[in-house]
C-alpha cells in the first residue's frame, strides 16, 4: 500500500513539473514550483527514513523479547512468564493469572524504542 502512494505522489509530482515547464510561466513561477517538489521530496525522505528506523527499533524489542530478555517498560518488568507479544497492536498484554492481570503495555513505553 505504501509503496502504491509513494507511486502516486511521485507520478503527481512528475506531471506538475512537466506542466509547469510546458506552459508559458514566468521563470520565477517555474523555480518556485521546482524548489516546491525538491522540498516535498525532501520531507518524503525524511519521513521514510523515520518510519523505518521506528521499524527496526520496535523488530529489535520483539527480538529482546523472544531472546527471553526482561524489558523495562514504564513501571513494569515485561518478560515472557508475565506477558504475552501482541505485534499487531504493538503491545505486550498480561497473561491471565498474573498479578498484572489485563494489563496492557505498549511498545512505545519500553526503554530503547524510538518514538
């Protein structure tokens, strides 16, 4: 689906830059509409770059935890005996019987994780 948007936008981009230069514009219409793109592109970047270092960094704790490691998230202490992964959600949820019982955590609480 991302990569479906990313596909969009940059055919969007394309034929704006293509109409702009097409038609009779002031050259100052034109780099403005160029600089516009550029930092549209940018931004996209950036925004790619972020998505994916939160990936890896949310990969890396579901890793910790399977290795049988004990996360502190929060207040908590998140380890296999205690909580069950929810990747899905992002989360880790108490398994019945625990003294945490229904208790849910999320990813973004743990030590480590890029918010």
């Amino acid at each position: 689906m991302r990569g479906m948007i990313m596909f969009l936008v940059a055919l969007a981009a394309f034929l704006t830059l293509v109409g702009v230069v097409k038609r009779d514009f002031s050259p100052l219409l034109k780099c403005g509409v160029l600089a516009s793109l550029v930092a549209c592109a940018v931004l996209f970047v950036v925004s790619l770059k972020s998505d994916e270092s939160q990936q890896n960094s949310v990969r890396e704790l579901a890793q910790r935890f399977n290795s049988g490691e004990i996360l502190r998230c929060g207040k908590f202490e998140v380890s296999q005996k205690t909580f069950n992964l929810e990747f899905g959600t992002q989360s880790f949820v108490s398994k019945n019987g625990t003294f945490n019982n229904g208790k849910v955590v999320s990813f973004s609480e743990c030590e480590g994780v890029k918010k």
